[in-house]
C-alpha cells in the first residue's frame, strides 16, 4: 500500500513540474526556436508580418510612447491615442524626427464613456490598422477606502472597457477587410493573483488577462495574433509612488529597453508574455509558490506602501 501511494505520489509530483515547466518555458523555447533554430532568411518583419499601420492607446507617455517609437523605428506608420493634445504633438515630432513614417494623432479620454470609441471610430474610417496595442490603464496606489465613486469608475473604463471596447471593433475591422493584423492587450503581472491596497487595478488586469486569452481563440481562425503582454514594474509615471521603482534596475527596465523587446517579440509571434526576458525569470520563481503566499507577500508590501501615501 506504501508503495502505491509513493507510486502515486511521484506520478501528482512529476504531473506538477510537467505543467509548471510547459508553462514558464513555452514562450522562451518559442523565441529559441524563432531566434536560433528557424531560418533566418525566412523570418518576417514586422510590417510583412501584420501590415503598415498601428494605432497605440495610451501613446503619449511611458510604454506606450516608447512602444509607438519602436514601432516606428520598425517601419510602421503609427497613430497615437492619449487625451494630452500636447504630449502627444512632441510624441509625433520624436518620431517624425527618428523614423521616416506617418503619424496620425487622436485626442481620447478614456474615462468619458461611449463617445470616445465613436470619435475614434470616426478618425480611423479611411487609416487601415493593422496593428492595435491597448496600452491606455489607469492605477491608484493604495486600499480601495481611498478612491472616490469617479475615481472607481474611471478605473473600470479605461482598464477594462477600452480594451473590451476597441477590441471587439478592430477584431470586427480585420475580420470584414481580411486584415491578418495583431490585436496587442496590455496587462500587468498583478494578474496573477489579488492584491491588497491595489485591487480595482489588478482585478482590472485579471480581467484583460481572462478576455485576451479567450479573444486569441476566436480570432485565430481568421488569421489574426492575439497577443496578451503583462509587464511587471517598469520605469513609468505610474509607479512613481515609489522612489525605489523608479531608480530602475535588472529586472525593472526603462519603458525603451521594454518597448524594444516587446515589440521584437511581437515581430516573433509570441501570444502571452510578460514581454522582457527578466520578467520571465520574475514570473517564474514568484510562480513557485501558491497564490495565496503570493497574496500574502502582497499585502505586506502594498500595505506599508499605502501607509506613506
């Protein structure tokens, strides 16, 4: 009976490692494959791969902005999504400046409702994107008693209503027109389980996460990337609560060195990834351990950051 259950033991054991290997090492061994082993005469660009044109939420700072320069610098027209008119014009003028691509601005505010999405609908009509990257988000630091009744809502729309929103319209663009584009949703490593002093943001990301994987199914048949990329902390504003954050280090890049290798592995095919190599090592031993001693660590750390706000 000893035996059986040691038997039985080992089978749960290596079942475990199994699943827990062919998740952390499928999109690494993807980029291996892609990067080492293919031919590299046959590897695509960017713009052969998905077309000329993108449209970037978000654009007018942080990884959005770098991610629309490095699109740029790959040759791809870019169309720049913020609600700061003016950011946004010294976005355009980096980029004319760098690359010798188009630009195209649209002034949005996320947090106004239903008349956002009709407004760019309307800008968009005659310009074929190709290439859709919801990187517009919003976070409040600190425990849900210290947003407001406005401050909640506007979470919710530009976290999880932007993404539903200009996903389902740009799926349905590609699909009419026969685009085999890339529909990019950024999310954030808080997806991965709750967290305290941070819940309306990472249960927003848990969202995309949920809907992106699902969109990626269905869109598939039509020849069009879904892609869901979760960051881990990055060097933006919105992590500017925290001084240590925003010094940078190994394994919190600049929004540039992120930008770049995110993009390289859209280029790449790659359809879930936290987009940076040193977010998959993160990722992979924060893993390790159950979501509720992830949850725990959590609530220490964001607590006392909640504290000094």
């Amino acid at each position: 009976m000893s035996c059986a259950l040691s038997t039985f033991v080992s089978i749960i054991g290596l079942y475990a490692i199994i699943s827990f290997l062919y998740e952390q090492l499928r999109t690494p061994f993807k980029l291996l494959k892609v990067r080492v082993i293919d031919n590299q005469k046959k590897r695509l660009s960017l713009k052969e791969r998905f077309g000329s044109w993108a449209a970037v939420t978000g654009s007018s700072d942080g990884i959005g902005k770098e991610y629309a320069k490095e699109l740029a610098r790959n040759g791809i027209n870019v169309v720049l999504i913020a609600r700061n008119e003016e950011k946004l014009k010294t976005v355009a003028k980096e980029i004319s400046l760098e690359s010798k691509v188009e630009t195209k601005i649209i002034v949005a505010d996320f947090t106004k409702g239903a008349s956002v999405y009709e407004h760019i609908e309307r800008e968009l009509t005659d310009v074929p994107v190709s290439i859709l990257v919801n990187n517009v988000g919003m976070g409040l630091p600190g425990g849900l008693l210290k947003c407001t009744k406005e401050q909640t809502q506007q979470i919710i729309d530009t976290n999880v209503v932007a993404v539903s929103e200009l996903s389902r319209y740009f799926f349905y663009r590609m699909r009419a027109d026969k685009i085999k584009g890339a529909i990019v949703n950024v999310s954030s490593g808080t997806e991965l389980q709750p967290l305290p002093y941070g819940a309306l943001y990472a249960a927003s990301k848990a969202y995309n996460r949920s809907f992106t994987i699902a969109l990626r199914c269905e869109a598939a048949p039509f020849g069009i990337h879904v892609q869901l990329l979760s960051p881990n902390f990055v060097v933006t504003k919105i992590n500017n609560y925290s001084k240590r954050i925003m010094q940078g280090g190994l394994f919190i890049p600049s929004a540039e060195t992120y930008a770049r290798s995110a993009v390289a592995q859209l280029r790449d095919g790659v359809d879930e990834t936290p987009g940076y190599i040193w977010h998959h090592v993160q990722n992979a031993l924060t893993l390790m351990f159950p979501w509720r001693m992830r949850l725990f660590a959590a609530q220490l750390v964001f607590r006392k950051i909640s504290n000094k706000l």
